[in-house]
C-alpha cells in the first residue's frame, strides 16, 4: 500500500522517471572514466533488506556536496576472474573488498563477461574525516565508468538507470548520481530493478552549507548492523517512510531541507544509542548543541550528520553560516551543493593510465 501511493505521489507530480534498459556491449581493452559527488542525508536510512544488493528497508532523500570528489578509470578484460582495484595508488583491502562484491553481482545481473580492472581516487577539501560521503562518491564514479564500457555513453544520461549500478556498491550512490536533491526509491520487498534513484527539483532560495570534519572508528557496515539491533528499528522504518511521503509533498524549499535534515539526524542517532553505539564525539555533541541554541534564538541554521562524527552546518544565507561557524570555532570547509559529474583531472587520467596499461 505504501509504495502504491509513494510511486502515485511521484507521478502526481511529474517526478517519475524509470529506468530505461540497455543491452551490454562490453568495449574490452578501453579506459573508460567517470566521477561522483558525496551525499549528506536529508532523510537518512540504515539498514538494508537484501545487503546483497542493498536494497534498503525504506526510501530515503539526500543533497550532492562538493567537500570531496571521487573519480574512477575502469577497464574491462575478456579473461575471468582477475578483478583487480587500486585506490589512491595502492591496493586497499576494504575497498577491494566491496569493489568486488559489487562487481560480481553486476556481472551476474547483466550478463557481462570477463573482469574490471578499476583504478579510483578522492581529491578532499579535507585531511580526514567520517561521515561526509565519500562512499556514495565513489561508488557514483566507479558506475558511471563501468557503464560507459558496458552500456555506452548513451546510457549516462539515464540517471536512474545508472543509479542501480551505484548502488550495487553503496545505497548511497544511487542518490549521488541524482543529485543535488535526489529521492533513493527503496523497500522491504523490492527487486534490483525497482530500487532506483530520482532527481527532485529543488525549489527557493539557496541552502549555505560548511562541513567540519572529524575522524571515527566506527565504519558504515557496522552502523548498519548497530541499527538493525534497536529495538525501535520497525518502529522508526515506519517513520521514516512517512518522512519521505510528507517531503515529497512540500515544495523542496530550504527551509524544508534544513528542518527535515535536522529532524533526521537526531532521529537516526537516537535509534543507535539504543542499540549502544554512538558514532559522535564529544565535539559532536558540543556543535550540536551551539547549532540547537542559535535556533533557538531564531537563527535560520540547522546540521546533518551521518554514519560518522562530522557534522555538516547549514544556513539559509552566507552570512548565518559565517556566523554560526565563527561562534562554534572550529574550522568549517566551505562547500555548495553539486549535481553532474565533477570534472576529471587531466593528471588524474595521466595517473589512471599508467595503471591500466597493461589491461589495454
């Protein structure tokens, strides 16, 4: 019943755009690029029904920042089982690891023969940080690369097509390739083809955002897990959904944006507390609470945090953010929202090729 009148309110409102189909032509021995966006949840979600091809449990909406950049070269060999993934000049594990699982699902759904060879980097306004997106980044470049070599240039120009690929290595990239203010279609029940991204227009006057960067110890994966354990997690599912269904029956204005984002973040940490994890700081919660005092003096600011302690600060003008960003102290990285593809560095194409080489 719920997604019957999610996917009516869509269409009611010209919104609903499906993903198209295209057959896979593999172009083998080619370097294909693409680039991503980070994402900051709006309406969060944690938890997925199937982790095989993230399929979360209910819908969520997020904005594009630029506080980081993501870009992928990608090249596909007709010799099996060789995948190999190099991020920022070295093999790291971690992203090896979900490289490859998502790789194997998508060879598996479209048919596709023979391995990926991905080389992928992140250019940041920031040393380190958790919490600002950069999966959702990555995961956007490395399936608009992929999708080039296998579907063509055509098909990047179908969002929610290429969405599905995204998420197939992080449910947030499915909202990164549709950004800056994009709803991730997805439930209990849902197939691959079924959970996709849309762009939502966004209305009104500018949203002014800073993200102050701060390093954890608690990955997504686990957050995910942490959620699921609470034992208000049906409860808040429910919640959610209804979240999704009222937004998308506002105008996406900012002051919407702000609200809802505030709402959701303290939501969504409330519901890991109760499964005894906190992925905040001590600094976390300082600048939560100056953010919750200047509203409360009628300051026109609000934050989202995500799976991690950094918190990103929003305001309905510069000069609000530049206000509140002063009071708290701590050095907030200025950004804007994003959409499209960032451009690629030329010596990040140098780099790209000297890797993949010998694949061509």
């Amino acid at each position: 019943m719920y997604t019957t009148r999610l996917v009516s309110l869509i269409r009611s409102r010209g919104l609903y755009s499906p993903p198209g189909r295209y057959d896979a032509v593999p172009s083998y021995g080619k370097i294909f690029y693409g680039s991503g966006y980070p994402i900051t949840g709006v309406i969060k979600f944690l938890g997925y029904y199937d982790s095989t091809f993230n399929i979360a449990n209910f819908p969520s909406i997020s904005i594009n920042t630029d506080f980081s950049e993501a870009f992928s070269a990608v090249v596909l060999t007709e010799d099996a089982g060789n995948d190999s993934v190099i991020f920022d000049g070295v093999e790291d594990e971690g992203v090896k690891r979900r490289a490859i699982k998502a790789l194997n699902v998508f060879r598996n759904i479209y048919s596709v023969r023979g391995s990926f060879h991905l080389y992928v980097s992140m250019k940041r306004k920031y040393d380190n940080a958790k919490g600002l997106g950069e999966s959702a980044s990555m995961a956007a470049a490395a399936a608009r690369s992929i999708a080039r070599a296998v579907f063509g240039e055509e098909s990047i120009g179908d969002g929610p097509f290429v969405s599905k690929i995204a998420r197939l290595a992080s449910g947030s990239g499915s909202k990164s390739v549709n950004g800056p203010l994009s709803l991730w279609i997805s439930d209990s029940g849902y197939s691959h083809d079924s959970s996709f991204s849309l762009n939502l227009p966004f209305h009104g006057n500018k949203i002014s955002i800073c993200a102050i960067p701060l390093s954890g110890d608690i990955g997504t994966e686990d957050a995910h897990s942490a959620a699921l354990r609470s034992p208000f997690y049906n409860a808040w599912a429910s919640y959610q959904r209804q979240a999704v269904f009222d937004f998308l029956n506002t105008e996406f204005d900012a002051d919407t944006i702000m609200r809802t984002a505030l709402d959701s973040t303290l939501k969504m940490h409330s519901i890991l507390m109760s499964s005894a994890s906190l992925v905040w700081t001590d600094r976390t919660m300082k600048i939560v609470k100056n953010i919750m005092n200047f509203r409360l003096h009628g300051n026109s600011v609000s934050l989202s945090i995500d799976t991690g302690p950094s918190v990103v600060i929003m305001a309905e003008s510069d000069f609000e953010l530049r206000k509140v960003s002063d009071a708290i102290g701590d050095i907030c990285i200025e950004g804007k929202l994003a959409e499209g593809e960032p451009k690629i560095p030329p010596e990040f194409m140098e780099r790209a090729k000297e890797s993949l080489m010998k694949y061509t």
